[in-house]
C-alpha cells in the first residue's frame, strides 16, 4: 500500500470516527432514539447460586436504590440464627398496604431446591427495574403488594452451598435418625477431600446387579433379569462415625419444613418428617406469624424444585376436593400456568404427585383462605428443547437417548464440570472402591446459563396469579329521587379478575372475615337489596340485616363479577360507599343525592 493510500485512509477512519460520534450525540438529543436497552440502575447476576447473604446483599442494593418501594425486614430466625428476611414491595402513593391484595412469595423450603431463591430476588428486581417503563408492571406495582422470602431455609441452602454441600433437603435442628441417643453424628463426609460429595462404587465380579455401559463406563446401568453384575452401589461418601457398622445414617436433620404446618399434621409415623407437633420449626412459625397479621394476603407462591410441576392441594385425598367454584379459579391460573412453563404440568398434589400431609399449600388454603400454588421448578425436557432433539432421543442409536443424555449434554454444553470421574480409593469400611459421579447441582437444577429463563417465565406466571387476585371497584351509580328527600341509590360493585374475594372453602370454614359495604353521610338506609339484573325491572333481593348502614357479605364478592347494589336512603347531602375485603383491598366512592 502507497504512502499516499494510507494518508488518505487514515483520513477516511477519522472522518468517519467523527461522522459517527457526531451522529451518536444527535441521536441522544432525540426523542425515543435508543441504541440498547436502558441501563439498568442494579445489576445482579442470575447466573450463578448465592448463598443466604449474598441473597440477602443484593436485596439491601434494591432497597437502597428504591426505598419509597422497597423494604427489608426480618421476620424471625432460624434454627442455627440466620435472619428469614422479607422484602416488601408496596407503592404508598397508591395506598397503605392492608388496603390492596398481597402477593406472598417464598422459596428454598428444602435446602437443596436453591434455584427458587434466584427466582424471588429476580422477581423484586424485575418489578422495580421495569417500574415506569413497562406499562403492565408499574400497574401491577400500583395495585398490589408484595412480600417476597427468598429462603425459608437459610441453614439448609447454605448447607448445601458451602463447602461440601452435601444435599440436604431439611434444616438444622438436630434429629436422632438412627435411634442411637446421638443426634446428626453420622453424616455424608468428604473423604477424599475434593470438596464434592460423591457416590460410592464397588467392583464385585459377578455379585453385582449393575454393569457398566459398553459405549461409556462412567455409566452404570441395572443388568438384565437373570443375570449377574459386576458392580453394586453403597450410597454417598462418607465413613462410619458412630461405630455401628452403618455409614451415612444420622445426617444434618433429616426432617421436612413442609410437613410441620397445622393443616391435617400427621405425627412421624404417619408423615415422615413432620417433627413433633404443627409449627414447632422456628422458621414455620415465624412464617405463620406473619402470614396471620397480613390478613390481605390473598395469593401464594412457594418455590420447590424440580420435575416441572405447577402444583395445588389438597395434599391428601382423605381431605376432600375444593368446592367446585374454587377449582373453577384453580384451573383457570393453572392452565394458563402451563401455556407459560413449557413442560410444566398443572397438578393436584395427592393425585398427581404423591400424598402429603402438614403442607403449606393445604395451610394457606383452608387455614387462611389463599389461593396457592406450589411450582417445581425444572423439567429436565429443557436439556433438548426442540421437537427434533426430542425426536432424536427415542431413537436408541441416539448418543442423547436414555441415560446417555445426560453425559452428553454435560460434556458439549458444561464442558464436564458437573461430573467427577471415578477414581479409586481405598475406604475403611467397604475397602478398595471407587468415588466419582454427579455433582450436587446437576439434575435438580438447571444449568446456569438456563437460569434466567426459568427465573422469568416462573415470574410471570406468579405475577399473573397477583394480577387475577380480586380487585374491587365501584362503578357507575344512578340516583332516582322517589319523593321529598328520599332516594333511590343503585351502585355497581365491580371484581374483574379470576379469584373471589372469599373462597368457597374459606366461607365453610369461617377463616376469612365477610366483607363489609358500608353507607356513610346525613342519611338513613330504610331498604338495601342485590339488584337481580339491572338492565330488567324487578324487586330487589331485599337484605335481612339489622344494620343497613353496614352489610356484612358472607361469601365474598365472585371473580369477574358486577353486583349492583340498591339503597333507599332518606336525607340529603352525600352519601360515602365503601365495599372493604380483607383479600380484596378497599375503595369508596361518594354519591351526591340530586
């Protein structure tokens, strides 16, 4: 290239460098030019597991960044200590927080199920990163509130996150598993000290019911009926500690925190897990406490995990189906669950899953009358998420059919980091074996780089479920006089979302308080009735309570309903409606009389 040539050149990238930043300031004097999205005001990342105060970080840089939303408060402790912490989301300007339905939202009940917490804190961050420019968002932030546990469990999570993590489902409160007098004394141990906890397997020739496959010997597959295999397997790492020719029995806990809650507690014998009395975890109690003083509550979400499930009680048969107007609201946010969670199934626990006794769901159903839902997250479908990869792992030739797949996908897309090859080691109890295997976080949750989409669709159909909460409005109303200073007063009475302000099971139980309509001002009430259809003429069905002033409805206002209610009033001057639900919020409109 000439002198010349590159003189010029030069000249050219720097004209064209100018051209360009001059054309980037233009565009941000313009009105709606955007080169990328809006810079975010918090940036987390949701691609990696964080521990219970790491959770608990991130959502302190939220409440700093928006603290007129925004509060974080702990609500008790855990076994070992740590803080259950809730964050808050309520917007002020729009009303006090009994004063609009809530949304409860907790995760990581189990320890090992870690992936609902990234799910909560991306549903705070979500919700006050979109606010003022998603239109949808800020509406929903608007109108409802929000109380958000991103782990119930603090001691289980980091448990299983820190060091070995061995995977725990329970707690920390110590359990004699093993009926020895001794508590938690004979755990799963890091023995090789990889820093994983890992199978155990042996090599018996020809007194084995397992073999390796003949394509990849790190899998081990049941031989055929009638024969014999040359390897067996003895469960997770570990030595005997106590003495009593057992290895692993007596591990951290060994109970379940969705088992201890007062709705049908079944004692241990019964319901494995279920401790000693209802409520007797700290961390359930706590929860409870504060699930009773927010009577407003009207929507549950307890992450879970995995096998991809949207779930709902009754946990065990014995209990009864819901009356048939709240399977109806059940259905309707389930079933939209499901066009929104790919490979998820909307199930009744007992009957899809298995039976449970003492759950949440079955709690904050019929001990408190919320509607609740129960998501499973991940559905190991998701590795092959396309028709053509599903097609292919039918076909046996397929290196992703079978147990196969599993190896691949961690060899092509995790490079191998989820598996520990076996190596041999020569154990106290059992001799020469070998250790390797899965790691911990594959199969119960998703690869990370898969986490944000789960975070996100399971967002939104939570949200969607806060949206379908009741919602009351007073509508249009009309004013008649009948004569002198007496008045003829009809008031729609609005709820347009799915659920009721009152569910059918909650009013056979008496759990939630009716709902109140009360008519305040310079008036008597000589007459309040339900309109039968406002567009026909015709009696109203006339209401038989004491004081008309305050109508007490028993069963709530439906979803997707407009009642109309019809006062004859005597006085003069306005007259205040206000319809106040415990799940449904309240709103007021005043009336003049002319």
């Amino acid at each position: 290239m000439s002198r010349a040539m590159t003189t010029i050149g030069a000249a050219s990238v720097a004209a064209l460098a100018i051209a360009l930043g001059a054309a980037a300031l233009n565009a941000q004097d313009r009105p709606g030019i955007q080169g990328s999205d809006p810079p975010h005001k918090v940036r987390l990342d949701f691609n990696r597991w964080h521990d219970s105060q790491e959770l608990y970080d991130d959502l302190r840089a939220l409440e700093k960044a928006y603290p007129k939303f925004l509060k974080l408060q702990s609500i008790g402790k855990s076994v070992e200590g740590r803080d259950l912490m809730v964050m808050t989301i309520n917007n002020p300007a729009t009303g006090p927080e009994a004063s609009k339905a809530a949304m409860y939202i907790e995760a990581n009940v189990h320890g090992n199920e870690i992936q609902g917490g990234e799910v909560a804190v991306y549903t705070v961050w979500y919700l006050m990163e979109n606010y003022g420019r998603i239109p949808d968002i800020t509406k929903l932030v608007d109108e409802r509130v929000f109380y958000i546990v991103p782990t119930v469990n603090p001691d289980g999570r980091d448990y299983f996150l820190h060091g070995t993590g061995a995977a725990s489902r329970s707690g920390a409160k110590p359990v004699d598993d093993d009926n020895d007098g001794l508590f938690d004394e004979d755990p799963p141990e890091d023995i090789n000290g990889n820093n994983n906890i890992e199978q155990i397997r042996k090599y018996v020739p020809g007194e084995g019911n397992l073999r390796l496959n003949a394509d990849d010997p790190r899998i081990l597959e049941p031989v055929p009926a009638g024969q014999k295999g040359d390897w067996i397997l003895l469960g997770q790492e570990g030595i005997d500690n106590d003495g009593d020719g057992r290895v692993n029995e007596d591990g951290p806990g060994s109970y379940d925190g969705n088992r201890n809650w007062g709705s049908d507690w079944q004692p241990n014998y019964i319901q494995s897990g279920a401790m000693d009395y209802p409520f007797q975890l700290p961390e359930s109690r706590a929860i409870n406490d504060f699930l009773m003083a927010h009577p407003s509550i009207a929507g549950t979400q307890t992450y879970h995990n995995n096998g991809g499930m949207i779930l709902r009680g009754p946990g065990a048969e014995w209990s009864g189906e819901y009356p048939a107007a709240d399977v109806r609201v059940y259905d309707q946010i389930g079933q939209q669950g499901e066009r929104m969670l790919p490979y998820y199934d909307y199930i009744v626990i007992w009957s899809g899953l298995y039976t449970v006794h003492g759950g949440f769901t079955d709690w904050t159903n019929d001990g408190l009358g919320i509607i609740s839902f129960s998501n499973e997250l991940w559905n190991g479908n998701q590795y092959f998420n396309s028709p053509k990869l599903q097609t292919q792992q039918k076909d046996v030739t397929s290196p992703i059919a079978g147990n196969r797949a599993d190896y691949w996908f961690d060899d092509h897309l995790e490079f191998g980091d989820e598996f520990v090859d076996w190596t041999d080691f020569e154990h106290p109890q059992f001799g020469k074996v070998q250790l390797g295997g899965w790691k911990k976080t594959q199969g119960r949750v998703p690869p990370r780089f898969m986490q944000e989409e789960l975070a996100h669709r399971n967002m939104a159909f939570t949200l969607f479920q806060a949206a379908e909460m009741p919602l009351m409005r007073l509508g249009e109303s009309k004013v008649e006089r009948v004569g002198g200073d007496v008045w003829k007063v009809r008031l729609d009475i609005r709820n347009d979302r799915i659920a009721p302000t009152i569910l059918a099971r909650a009013a056979q139980h008496h759990v939630v308080p009716p709902d109140l309509l009360t008519a305040d001002g310079n008036v008597e009430v000589v007459a309040a009735g339900w309109v039968a259809n406002k567009f026909r003429p015709g009696q109203s069905d006339m209401i038989d309570q004491k004081d008309l002033r305050r109508i007490m409805v028993r069963n709530g206002h439906p979803g997707n309903t407009t009642r109309t209610i019809e006062y004859v009033v005597k006085g003069s001057g306005p007259l205040t409606v206000k319809y106040a639900s415990a799940k449904g919020g309240t709103v007021e409109k005043r009336i003049a009389l002319q």
